[in-house]
C-alpha cells in the first residue's frame, strides 16, 4: 500500500516544518506595530472613599 512508504511522507513533514520553523518566525517578529506603548507611570493613583449616604 503506497501510504505505508514512509519516505515522501517524511520529506514533506520535514520541509512543513522547516518552514514553520525557520522562514515564517522572521517575518512575523519583523512586523512593526503602528503605535507604540507609552509607559505608564509607577506611582499608583489616589482613590477616594466614598461617602454612603445610607450607612
């Protein structure tokens, strides 16, 4: 049966991971995002109780 011959199998398998791993994650970390991310700042902002006018 020619689906047991494992060797085109192999070669294919071999080359579809060749070219996961090796040609695309270049082009995807080479993308460049419009907008940057401005750092935020570290100091944590004040927040206020509030005033239950019920308790």
């Amino acid at each position: 049966m020619p689906q047991l011959n494992p060797s085109p199998w192999l070669a294919i398998m071999v080359f579809s991971w060749l070219t996961f791993l090796i040609i695309i994650p270049p082009k995807i970390m080479a993308h460049i995002f419009p907008n940057e991310p401005t750092p935020q700042s570290t100091e944590k902002p004040t927040t206020e109780t509030w005033n239950w006018p019920w308790l």
